[in-house]
C-alpha cells in the first residue's frame, strides 16, 4: 500500500460543514491558504483544462465582498421575498470568517469539454479544499446562494461572461468541538452489477 489507508479513510469521514458563525478570531496563516489552494488544483480534470480559479478574500477584502453580498441580495431578491435573516447571514459570514474563497470556473475558449464536465472538474478541487482544511483543523463551509449564478457576481469577481462562480467557501479555525455525524449504510445507496 502506498499511503496509510486508515488515516485517509479518516481524514474523509471527519470532513464536516462548520459554519462562519462558528468560528473562533484566530485567523489562517496566507501559507495555509496557498496550501490549501495548491492541492485544490490536483484535482481530476477532464483534457487536462484545469477550469478552477481562485479569488481570495482576506483582511479588508472581506469587507468588500460582505458590502457586495448584502447589496446584491437587495438588489436581485423581490422586496416580498427578502428574508432578514439570510440577508444578515450574507452580510456577517465574510466578517467571521478568516478567509472566503470564491471558486469559480473558466470556461475552455474552445468548448471542447462539456461545461458539466468543467463544473464537476471544480467541485472535485472544492472538495479537496474541504479535505485539505480538516487535515488542518479548519472549518469550512461550501455556500452557493443564488445571487452568485448571476451576471453581477461575474463583473464584481472580475471573470467572463461563460465562466461561473461555483461557491464561496468560507474558512476559519472553529469555536466549536468537531461535529459528528453519520451516512447511509452502503446497501442503501449501491447496486452491484455482475453481468
């Protein structure tokens, strides 16, 4: 066996959602970040295109993108169906966090590769990002409001007309003990096929 089994078996069994709101002050060190960023980028990735692209949100910039969050969640939420409570949660998030990372995807000039194909490519780097972040004790949590499929969150991260963002991904060291949780046994969710 190459690598300790059991140690990655854990590793992906322990990664878990914690949210901004349950983070502590300590911030992430820029080193862990790129860290984090580089083993994204080993991601499996049809043709080789490498579609991933990250913009990192620290210090002030978190400001930036918490003032964004709330004006855009105005702007394109009809007045009847604004929540105060998911509008606070878009404000707060970027300023409890120690990092967000918006991860998005650069659609191949060509189109040679279908975008699903793309997108999947992306959320495989999310996940690595994910598992990287628990190796380090981290939080992370995957967010994908609808406000960030629009052409507006496009121009404010500064990226094409055909790429998309995929997701902000919040960071932060947490303020709570690790979360448990459970799956499905596998006989629920497998079907073997031997002819």
């Amino acid at each position: 066996m190459r690598f300790n089994l059991s140690e990655i078996n854990e590793l992906i069994r322990e990664r878990r959602t914690i949210y901004p709101e349950q983070f502590s002050e300590r911030q992430v060190h820029r080193e862990q970040i790129e860290v984090i960023l580089n083993n994204a980028q080993w991601a499996p990735t049809h043709g080789n295109t490498q579609p991933w692209r990250f913009k990192v949100f620290t210090d002030e910039g978190r400001q930036t993108l918490s003032t964004y969050l709330g004006q855009a969640y105005l702007n394109f939420t009809p007045e009847d169906k604004q929540n105060d409570l998911k509008l606070k949660k878009l404000i707060l998030r970027p300023l409890k966090s120690s990092v967000v990372i918006a991860v998005c995807m650069k659609r191949q000039a060509e189109e040679k590769i279908l975008e699903i194909e793309e997108i999947e490519a992306v959320a495989c780097a999310i996940q690595n990002i994910h598992l990287t972040c628990t190796a380090y004790g981290l939080g992370g949590f995957w967010s994908t409001p609808k406000l960030i499929y629009t052409q507006e969150m496009n121009d404010f991260l500064k990226i094409g007309n055909k790429d998309k963002c995929l997701g902000l991904f919040y960071i932060g060291y947490p303020a709570i003990e690790w979360p448990k949780a459970h799956r499905k046994p596998l006989e629920y969710t497998t079907e073997w096929r031997g002819e």
